[in-house]
C-alpha cells in the first residue's frame, strides 16, 4: 500500500475629527497596497518597507494615533517576512502554504541556518518536492534530519519515509521505524499508519499485530474527516490485521489505544 503522503486627548474637536478622517484613508491605502502585494510579489518588500516607514512617520506625528499605526504597519511587514531584525517563521510559512515556494525558501531559509527546526521542515520540503529550486534527495534528507532531530514531527515522518523508499539514504526499515515512533507518539496520524503497517508486516521491527492494531487504529480516529483516503486505508488495515488477531489479542489493542497519550517531542541524539 502506497504511503500517505496555519495627541492629547480632548484638544480640539475639528482637529480630532480630520485626524481620524486621515487615519482611515491611511489604512485604507495600507489594505489597497496588501492586495497588491499579493499581485505583484517582486514589489511586494519594496512597497510594504515604504508604507512602515511612512507609517511610522506619520504615528509619531499624531502622537494618540501612534500606536494603532505602529500596530498596523508591523501586522503589514510580519506578512512579508520584515520588521524585525530576523526573518518571521509565520510570514515564511504563510507562503509557503500559498505555494509560492521561492519566495518561501528565501524566508525559511535563514531561520533555518539559526536551527529553527519548523523552518528546516519548509526547506527541506521545498527540496524534496523539487519545487522552486532542482529536486534534491540529499538535500531534503539533511535538512529533514536536523529538524527531526529537534523533535519535529513533520520531519520525523518524512525521514522515515525516505529511509523506508532509501531515498537520499540508505533503505533501512528499522530506521524508519524509529523515525515513524518518534513522530506517532507525538500524534502524527500518517506515522502512526505507516508505524502499523510496519508492525503489521513486519518491516523494521518484530512482527506484532497488537501493536499493528493499535497504531491502525489510533490513525483511524485522527485522520482529518477531510482524509477520506487515510481514515479508510488505516481503517481497512486495521480490519484485516483483526481478522488474524485471537480475542484475548484485540482486547489487549484496544485498551492500548484507549489509554494512549501523546507524549512531547523528543530530542533525538544524530547518528548520522
């Protein structure tokens, strides 16, 4: 089976009123400039830079104003990745997560040479996907091992899949096993699929259909309901691993995956 692949106040009344007046036309040319942005990505840092500083002016200008101003100036930059003295992890995974991968590995990839693990997770998918820049195993590979390596579940679910296909690494079922643990027991519905799939064929580590049947069934029930496709493999495996298990055997499955918790992420030591 194929693997599966967020101013003073009271000063004078006129004054006050065209203050405000200027404000909202201030914010509505912050808005009109945001959508263009997204239109126009190569002038997008050039544009928004220009409106924080303007802002930023005009803040200190109206002094009661200032705050809302700074406020939303800086709401502008985070979306670009500026505004700070270092790149935004939420602005680089917001464009990522639109598709515009560039632009993502360009914001990704500093955090990720800080050791930001969620960032080492964007690049190393840019890599392994080939999107934006040329496909790369080995490129993805290390970068999915220093995040996983930091407890990242996304990471250590990857890994596994690649030490499972060999890809950019040695096959090494019993590695991906390991890699697939880490991330199940952080709640990773696809690692806990392909842990009990591991389980169920025995790949990696002993044969075990309690512990096929406990992982098949914990990803059962925490597949998204939009996952069609995962809810209906891991519960159709989990039948079939059922099927060959005594009661006594399917009794023990079930309170495991009763009492099942998910546990913090685990800094895993590198061997390489």
């Amino acid at each position: 089976m194929s693997l599966l692949p967020r101013f003073a106040l009271n000063r004078h009344r006129t004054q006050e009123k065209a203050l405000e007046q200027q404000v909202t036309a201030l914010r509505s040319a912050l808005d009109q400039c945001k959508g263009m942005a997204k239109r126009w990505t190569e002038v997008r840092l050039e544009v928004m830079a220009i409106i924080a500083v303007v802002f930023m002016g005009l803040g200190f200008a109206l002094g009661v104003y200032r705050e809302p101003l700074q406020r939303s100036a800086g709401a502008a930059l985070a979306t670009v990745g500026i505004g700070s003295s270092r790149p935004d992890f939420n602005a680089a995974n917001a464009v990522f997560q639109k598709g515009e991968y560039p632009a993502a590995l360009r914001l990704a990839q500093p955090l990720a040479d800080e050791g930001d693990a969620r960032a080492q997770s964007i690049v190393a998918q840019i890599h392994y996907r080939g999107r934006g820049v040329p496909q790369s195993d080995t490129e993805a590979a290390t970068w999915f091992r220093r995040a996983a390596d930091q407890g990242d579940a996304l990471a250590q679910f990857y890994l596994g899949v690649m030490y499972n296909e060999g890809r950019g690494v040695p096959q090494d079922y019993a590695e991906a096993a390991k890699w697939y643990r880490l991330a199940a027991d952080q709640g990773d519905a696809q690692a806990q699929y392909n842990l009990g799939l591991s389980y169920a064929r025995g790949e990696g580590v002993t044969p075990d259909p309690i512990a096929a049947h406990m992982w098949l069934n914990l990803a059962a029930a925490r597949f998204p309901a939009a996952d069609s496709r995962g809810r209906t493999a891991a519960t159709r495996n989990r039948d079939n691993v059922a099927g060959e298990m005594t009661s006594d055997q399917l009794v023990e499955a079930q309170r495991r995956a009763r009492e099942w918790k998910p546990k913090t992420p685990q800094v895993s030591a590198s061997d390489g």
